[in-house]
C-alpha cells in the first residue's frame, strides 16, 4: 500500500477470511471490508436468524470504525447483501435503532449467498478527519481570531 494508505486493523472484529484488510484508510475516507456476522472471539457465525447475525455486523462495524477513530456517525455509505429481502424491514428497524439522522446513503441487494452462509454482510465507507489535521484546522482558526 502507499504512504497514503494504511490498513486498519482490530481484535474486537472478525479477523479477515481472505486476502484483504478489515479496512483501509486513504486520507480522511475509511474503506470498511464487508462484514458479516461473525463473533470476533471464535470466528463463528452468530445463529438465530437475520437480526442477531445483522446485529454482531454492526457491532463489527462499529469496532472498526472505532479502531479507525470514527463511529456511525461518520458512515456517509453502507451497502447491504441481504440473501433474501423480505428481511428489509428487519434490516431498517435495526438501522433506525443504530443511526441517527441525517442517515447515510445506502443501497441493499439481494444475493444469491453470502460466505459462511451468513444471511447479511454489510461494507461501508466513512469519512473520518485526521485528528492531527483537525486539531491544526482549529489552531490557525484559533489565531486567526486573535
């Protein structure tokens, strides 16, 4: 990866089941992988149906975006695979139970399977300033009001 680019990388989710990162960061735009709803202390899938599988991967989510210095609050895009639509309500309640207006722009698509035989995965991408350039940001503000 450039210098531009770092891996982000947590315990508190699912270590990845392939070749690629949890997510990358590039400047203040944060790539989170698709996760699905796997329990990070034993790589199981999570069982009982749509909502505790679709619960644990926001729960995944939120540790990444957190590992990454964000949280739901910076998503700005979330794609969701459901393997069967009918559990799109399902999927808003719990959107509404985890999101707050304004919410992220979001597309959902049905899928003929997904791995594990996981029921939902979900990827992201936030948007998360550099605390250091933040901090500096306020700084010149700061003294340009002196």
């Amino acid at each position: 990866m450039s210098r531009r680019s770092e891996s982000i990388r947590t315990r508190a989710a699912p270590a990845a089941i392939g070749p690629y990162s949890q997510a990358v960061r590039s400047g203040d735009l944060l790539f989170c992988s698709g996760q699905i709803g796997l329990d990070p202390t034993d790589g199981t899938l999570v069982a009982g149906g749509l909502e505790p599988q679709a619960l644990r991967v926001l729960d995944n989510l939120q540790a990444v975006l957190s590992a990454a210095g964000g949280s739901f609050e910076d998503i700005v895009k979330l794609t969701v695979y459901l393997t069967d639509l009918s559990g799109f309500p399902v999927l808003n309640a719990l959107m509404e139970q985890r999101l707050t207006a304004p919410y992220p722009a979001r597309a959902t698509v049905e899928v003929s399977a997904l791995p594990l035989g996981a029921l939902v995965e979900i990827d992201l991408i936030a948007r998360i300033p550099d605390a250091d350039a933040v901090a500096g940001n306020q700084e010149r503000e700061g003294e340009a009001d002196a």
